[in-house]
C-alpha cells in the first residue's frame, strides 16, 4: 500500500475497536492492571474518529468483558507506521479509511481497517 505523506503499511494485527470511551469501557479498561489507558496517546486522546488498540496492549480477558458487554469487537487492522499526527496524515486517512482508523502520534503508528473489515 503506498502512501503519499511518509506513512509505510506495516502489516496486519488484531485490535479491539471501541464503539466509544463510555464510562462503562473505561471502567473495563482500567481492570487491566498492566495497561489500564491502551487508548491514552501519551495523556491526550489517539488521533481519528475510531477509538482502535492492538491486542498485544489489552489483556484477553478484557477484551473479552468489553465484547460480553458489547462495547467493543475484535477486528484485523493494517498497522501503519510513521504516523507523527500531520494534517496531512490525518487527511490521507480520513480519505483512505472514513471513519475507520486510529492515530498514535506519541507511538509512531496508526491502525486503520479497510470497507470489507
């Protein structure tokens, strides 16, 4: 996948998506003591309309209790790397990808899903 605005695909993983930050998900999220914020963009909130985490960074059981709660669903997402949270970026995206990505700037990386996922 080429990109115009130094973003380079990565690869594929598997992230929980959050339908939104409800008081209840926070809630969940927070059980999870060795990553409590998997949405915090280092104090701030992640970049994008979504609200997406790799699964490497949210405790099964978590992800678990969100999707029982149906708060959330498990999805494959293209890891993209280089994101530095640009205008640009942001619109090459939000064109790609409407409503369906979420940007990292403190970590580089953004996830974003295509139509079919």
């Amino acid at each position: 996948m080429e990109f115009e605005t130094g973003l380079q695909d990565a690869g594929d993983v598997e992230v929980l998506v959050l339908f939104g930050m409800t008081p209840e998900a926070v809630e969940i999220l927070g059980e999870d003591a060795d990553n409590p914020h998997p949405y915090d963009d280092n104090g701030g909130a992640p970049d994008g309309s979504s609200w997406y985490a790799s699964m490497d960074e949210v405790a099964s059981e978590v992800a678990d209790e969100i999707e029982i709660n149906q708060l959330g669903h498990r999805v494959n997402a293209h890891v993209i790397i280089g994101y530095e949270g640009t205008e640009e970026q942001k619109r090459e995206l939000d064109h790609r990808f409407p409503f369906r990505w979420c940007g990292y700037s403190s970590r580089g990386v953004a996830y974003a899903r295509d139509a079919n996922e």
